[in-house]
C-alpha cells in the first residue's frame, strides 16, 4: 500500500512540475536570432578568367532562439561571381526540428566567394506545428577556412521574425 501511495505522490508531482511544459502552446509570432554552422561541397565552373559559376549544398545545425532551435538544415544554391564579388547567391533550405516538424525557406546574399556575405531570408512554408510559416530576416554568413580540398565551412548569424496562422 506504501508503494503505491509514494508512486501516486510522484506521479503527481510530475504532472504538475512538468505538464504544462509538455502541453505548452507554441506562440503564434515571435522573434528568433541564432547562428547557423554548416559544412558544404560545391561544383564550380569557370567562365573565362574573371566569372565563375558555384553551385552548391551545405547541411548544419542551427542553435538559437526561436522555434527552430537544435534544428539541423540543408539548403541547396548557387551564385555568379564576377572579379570574386556576387550580388545573385539565392537558395532554398529545408530544416527539421527535434519533433521531426519542417520549416521551408529561401533566402539571397551578396559579398564575396570564399569571405563573407550579407543577405536575406524568408519563411515560405513548413510542416506539423509550422505549417504556414512566413516571416524572414537577415543573415551575415562567413566562411572559414576548409579543411579538406573540395569542401568548404561556416557560419550564418540570423536574424529576424516568424509568424504561424
């Protein structure tokens, strides 16, 4: 009788300690900023000595605020380089969330190959407790340097805003 006293006693406590944590209601809206790590391989086509056509997959994990956080992503794009500089990089990400939930989003930079960029993003869509995702914001991305031939690293800090229906 003592037993099951004592495991009604803490069944109970755990209901009320981490329930509503368990049931919480994702907000509707709200801000996020972050950083994005990613590692990636490229395909580069020269064209002539001054423009190059990259284009690329990178796959990483994004750690932030946000509902996005702890999510892994890969975003598949590609940009025109003339003299080294970009103003087109565009691309499209897919993110998947802990719960297995997908966010979608584009985004564009301008900067450097092989430096750092600067650009913008947008929530075009998502799945489960995203679906319906808008929103976007900004991005600074930098490249390190690769630590094997063909490939190259990184980072993004982003920020910005989303909204759910």
């Amino acid at each position: 009788m003592r037993k099951i006293i004592m495991a009604s006693v803490l069944t109970f406590f755990l209901l009320v300690a981490f329930g509503p944590v368990a049931s919480a209601e994702m907000p509707k809206q709200g801000t996020s900023s972050g950083t994005m790590s990613y590692s990636g391989t490229h395909k580069i086509m020269l064209l002539g000595k001054e423009r190059v056509q990259m284009n690329y997959e990178v796959m990483g994990v994004y750690v932030g605020e946000g509902p996005l956080n702890n999510s892994s992503f890969r975003c598949i794009g590609g940009l025109h380089a003339v003299k080294g500089t970009f103003n087109n990089d565009c691309g499209s990400c897919v993110y998947v969330t802990p719960n297995g939930d997908q966010a979608f989003g584009t985004y564009e930079a301008k900067g450097k190959v092989g430096g750092s960029a600067k650009g913008t993003y947008t929530w075009v869509g998502g799945t489960g407790k995203l679906a319906g995702l808008s929103g976007g914001g900004e991005l600074i991305r930098i490249n390190v340097r690769p630590i094997t031939k063909g490939t190259f690293q990184g980072y993004s800090k982003v920020k910005g805003h989303w909204k759910l229906p």
